[in-house]
C-alpha cells in the first residue's frame, strides 16, 4: 500500500469501501421493516418507530461528521508510514462503527409490535458506540496530534448514555413484574433520552469545529492574524 499513492488517495480508496457498508445498513434497515414504514404510529410500533428515528438520525450525523473528520485527516496506511500501524487500527475501529449500527438496527427491532420489551441489549449498543468513538478519537491523535481528537466532549456524553443504560438495567431489576404499558412508557422515555443526548453530543462538536477546536480552523485564525499584523507593520 506505499507504491507511490498519496495518504490521501490511499485513504479515500478506503473511504468507499465504509460508505458502502453504512449504505447496505441504511436500506437493510427500510427493506427488513416495511410494515413500520407503513404504519409508524400505531399503538404498537410506536416505541420502535422513535427507536428507528434515533437510530438512523444517530447514523446520518455520524455519517456526516465522519466525512468532514476524513477530510481533514484521512488514513495513512502507507507501509513507510510511521503510524500505519495505529493508523490501521483506527480503521478498523471505524468499520467497528457500522458494525454497532447493525447491531442497533437488530436489536431495535426487538421492539416492533412488542413496545414494552425489554431494550436492554439495544442501550449497551449505544455505549459500546461512545466507546468506539474515543478509540477512533485517541488514534486519530496519535497522527495528527491533541485537536484531532474531542476526548472530553466524547466522554461527557459517553457517560450519558452509560448513566442511562444503568438506570434502565436498575429499573428492570425493581419492576420483573411491571405491565407492558408500563415497560413500554420507560422504554419511549429511554429513546428519548438517546436523541436528545445524540442531538446535543453533534451539536456540541459543530460548535467545537467553528471555534477553533478544530486544527484547520485555528490554522485559518492563525493565518488571519498574521496577516493582520503584516499589514499593521
């Protein structure tokens, strides 16, 4: 993979490749559930219908967020690369992404025509994502230095969705007997939750991006000021 090839021709080679895999997740997703497609709101698809919309709301800004993050740092697998080693496992930490999303998109399902089943297994998918994304965020660094990787924003919101896969796993130990109505409120409180906190986690790195966190940015400030001064001077 070093005959010559830039890292960035190399990596957007690679990029096509994850594209396509969140492409086959995002249709597998309308193609298995046809019949909550058609009838979202009623009484029991409900709770699956806004487990669907966070996920693939999850999905997209990931989708989003991971194309402008390969933009600016794309992967250097190339053999006479110092970090092609790190670099490789960041790439399959990345592919480890659409892997969790598969596991979401399956364990989500869990739910349709069954609102107050338990979701257990679907919240753990969310946690282990947080931690996929600080993995990717520390080998990210390991290249391109301390602002090519959010690690505190990636952990205060990780240990949102670990604080709620808790208090859901604590709920079911103290309510084995509760009705499925019940299960079914706590369930749509649950996916709440996961938006409103995926929601807030992207905004808040959009926010980071356009004052300064990001390397680019900086470097544009940087340059401004620069000039500025040359032409005070």
């Amino acid at each position: 993979m070093g005959t010559g090839k830039s890292a960035k021709e190399l990596s957007d080679l690679i990029v096509r490749l994850v594209q396509v895999l969140f492409g086959v997740i995002l249709a597998q997703g309308i193609l298995r559930n046809s019949e909550l497609i058609v009838s979202p709101f009623s009484s029991q698809n409900i709770v699956a219908a806004l487990g669907f919309g966070s996920l693939y709301f999850t999905t997209v800004r990931s989708w989003i967020d991971w194309h402008i993050t390969m933009s600016k740092y794309p992967y250097d697998i190339r053999t006479d690369s110092p970090h092609s080693t790190t670099e490789m496992l960041r790439l399959w930490t990345d592919i480890g992404f659409v892997v969790t999303y598969a596991y979401l998109l399956f364990t989500v399902e869990n739910v349709i025509g069954k609102p107050g089943a338990n979701l257990l297994p679907h919240l753990q998918g969310y946690a282990a994502l947080f931690a996929l994304y600080w993995v990717s965020g520390a080998l990210r660094r390991r290249n391109y230095g301390i602002s090519a990787g959010q690690l505190r924003a990636i952990g205060t919101f990780g240990s949102l969705y670990g604080i709620l896969l808790f208090t859901y796993w604590q709920i079911l130990e103290q309510s084995s007997v509760a009705s499925e109505p019940v299960m079914a409120w706590i369930n749509s409180g649950a996916l709440a939750v996961i938006f409103l906190v995926t929601a807030a986690y992207r905004s808040h790195r959009q926010k980071l991006r356009k004052t300064g966190a990001d390397p680019d940015t900086v470097s544009m400030i940087d340059n401004s000021v620069a000039e500025s001064v040359s032409s005070n001077t």
